[in-house]
C-alpha cells in the first residue's frame, strides 16, 4: 500500500495522482492509500475525503459500470462537464462561455441497452461491472425510469430463452407511450419454435413490440413517441435521446437558437426529435443516412396536423454531405451529428453562407474541431449549453448556436 494525492479526474472519471496512477471512484485534492497495478490503483482506502464527496445514492454503484460519478456532488459533476467542454475548446485556440449546465434528474432514463446472459441455474441482467464483462444485476438502479425497470425482468426472460450457455446478448430497451419497447441482439438464429417461445415472452411481460436482431417478432401496441404532439413509431432500437428532459432541454436551446428561420435544414434528423418541434413554425427538410428511421419520419409527417412543410431524404452525410449549393437555399440548419463529429458535412457548411446554425454534439473533442471550422469562416459563436442526460456519467452533450457575422 502507498499514498498518493488526486489530482484532478480523467476524461473517464477516475481520479488521476502522479505517475499517472488512475484511480476509480476517488476525487480532487483527496489522500488515497492503495496498491499500485500497472497505471491503476487496487484497493484504494480514502484518508482524506474532499468535500465534493457524497454518499453514492445507488447501492449498487461499487459494482456496476453504469455510473461512474455518484460519489461526487451534483455542482462538482456540473463544473467537471462544463470544464470538459471549456477544455476541448481551448484545445483549437477558442475561448467560450459556458451556460448553465442543464441535468436530468434521477430514475428518468427511458433507454437503456441492458447485458443479460445465462448462469447455470437462472440468468443475469443489468449492466456490466466497470472494465469487465460481468454483468452486474441492478434491482435498486437510481438511473432508470421506474417503468424502464420491468425491463430488467423481461432480458432475463430473454437470455434463458434465446441464448446458449456462454453467450450474452444486448438488450436495447425503450420506454414509450405504449410500453416497453425492446429489441435484441446477440441471440440463437429465429427459427419457429423460437418465434413461439418470444412471441409468449412478449405477452407474458407485457411488451408493446419486441425485436430480435433485425426482425421484428410481434407488435402488441405500437411504440408511440412524440416529438412537439407528433406521433412518431421508431424503428426498432432506434436512437432517441435518453431522458425527456434531456430532449426538451436540447429542443428548447435548438428553437430559440433558430427562432426566424422561415426554411431550416435538419441534418443527421433521426426520427424527428428537432424536426417535428421545427416544422410548427419552419418548413424543413430532414436528412438522416438510415431508411429506418426516415421512413418513420415520413410516416409521422404525412399523418399530422399543424406542420409546416416537411421534406426528407436518406443521405450518408459522411460521405456525400449537403454542398454548399445544396444549403444555400436553407436560411438556417440544425446539425446532431454522432460522437465522430461531421467533418465533412461541416466544412461544406463552412462554405454555404447559412445565416444560423445550431449544433448539437455528444462530443466535446468533435465539436471543438467543427466549431473551428465555423469560426475560421467568419462565424461567431454563442455561449454553449451543456445538457447533462447521462446523470452520473462521464458522458457530456452541449448545443451551440453559430452566426454569420
């Protein structure tokens, strides 16, 4: 055992002291003793505990990978993301005013994509241990929506169901309007028997659909979603921001941003979440690389009311973005691109002369990349917002308006 002094927190939230020696759970200014492993720190002891630290709320967070900042205080976590923001940015030379940091409160994650595999006399279903493939069981979580937890029973089902003996499968589960929404991956190949045998899970727990790779095996009620009174059916699996109020908050911070634009362009559009709020007042145009997703989106549009026009395509904005011709003819463009960023689809933004834009990122290093892209071709930035959906994670969303000058 020896003693070492945190230093500060890693982009993976473990305390970091000299050497670097990381080590998990431990915070800021606190004395740890421990035994040094490699670059980590085992059976670490606090001596001298910082006065950041509070009594994990979860009973299960020693254990499971799911959180990794519970110890911390909910200023010291907001302060962290917001620093992890104004740190990506000083990279690139740019000095930018953070708002207040938005955070979801707890038990509100709609989505969740849960482990589950069989033991020898039952299965397990959870989340994994922290750098492990131990999937740790969750009964108590403090970070999923109480009507998100039926899941946890249902992947259980799962796994002693559709999976051998030494294999795990992901369980991608989503709450919507019509229940639990849950599709499968990693499981036996579908044939009959096991149709049959999912198709009486889904009753027996009350799914409203459940899907198996990429096959749909029953709808008992569509999964409804909605996005500005718009009902919406994602595909199976589909990407949805986690919490509600994560998603209002990013919606809300992407309308005021955008507030005037007469023609917007929703790019990396999903099914709609920015979409359907925008087309109350804009007409839009969606483009989003996956069909599913598009074709939900279609759906919706063509069977709501109250909508300014909405037009779509499927478009791999990696490799083919919009051209700066392509957006000259939108007064405005909202861009949520995934964690790699849109390099290409922002330089050729750079390049278009769109008056307003609102990018949304779920990567702080990303988005300092593209937010110098912007800024070198005469753009000005607005304070950025960081919304904290991930609560007790490492995991950082921000949105940012750009202006022509």
């Amino acid at each position: 055992m020896s003693t070492h002094r945190i230093l500060r927190l890693g982009a993976r939230g473990d305390g970091v002291a000299d050497g670097p020696l990381f080590a998990p759970r431990t915070l800021p200014g606190e004395e740890v003793s421990g035994t040094p492993d490699g670059q980590r720190l085992t059976d670490i002891r606090i001596l001298t505990p910082s006065s950041d630290r509070v009594r994990a709320p979860c009973r299960h967070f020693a254990q499971c990978g799911g959180c990794q900042l519970q110890h911390a205080s909910d200023d010291f976590v907001a302060e962290w993301k917001a620093e992890q923001v104004r740190a990506a940015l000083r990279g690139p030379g740019i000095d930018a005013k953070i708002a207040p940091v938005l955070t979801s409160p707890p038990a509100s994650r709609r989505r969740a994509v849960l482990a589950a595999r069989r033991t020898k006399s039952s299965a397990l279903a959870g989340f994994h241990a922290r750098a492990s493939d131990q999937v740790v069981e969750v009964p108590d979580c403090h970070l999923l929506h109480p009507d998100l937890m039926p899941a946890l029973a249902a992947a259980r089902d799962l796994a002693l169901t559709g999976t051998s003996r030494k294999a795990e499968i992901a369980v991608t589960a989503t709450l919507s309007r019509a229940g639990l929404d849950l599709a499968v991956a990693g499981g036996k190949p579908l044939d009959g028997p096991l149709r049959l045998s999912l198709a009486a899970l889904a009753e027996r727990h009350d799914l409203a659909r459940l899907a198996w790779e990429d096959e749909t095996v029953l709808t008992r009620r569509a999964p409804v979603h909605d996005f500005a009174g718009v009902p919406v059916v994602p595909p199976p699996g589909a990407f949805l921001q986690a919490t509600a109020e994560g998603e209002s908050a990013l919606v809300a911070e992407v309308m005021a941003l955008l507030d005037g634009a007469r023609r917007v362009a929703d790019l990396f559009a999903g099914c709609g979440t920015f979409t359907f709020p925008l087309a109350r007042r804009a007409a839009v145009h969606a483009v989003e690389g996956a069909p599913g997703m598009i074709a939900a989106l279609d759906h919706a549009a063509r069977h709501a009311q109250g909508l300014r026009p909405v037009t779509h395509e499927v478009r791999d904005l990696f490799r083919r973005p919009l051209d700066a011709q392509d957006l000259a003819q939108f007064d405005a463009v909202v861009i949520d691109p995934p964690r790699a960023g849109a390099e290409a689809q922002i330089a050729e933004l750079a390049r278009s002369g769109v008056p307003l834009i609102a990018h949304v990122s779920c990567n702080p290093m990303t988005f300092a990349r593209d937010a110098g892209t912007l800024l070198a071709a005469g753009y000005r930035m607005g304070p950025v917002r960081v919304v904290d959906q991930f609560r007790w994670s490492v995991h950082v969303e921000l949105v940012a308006g750009f202006h022509l000058h």
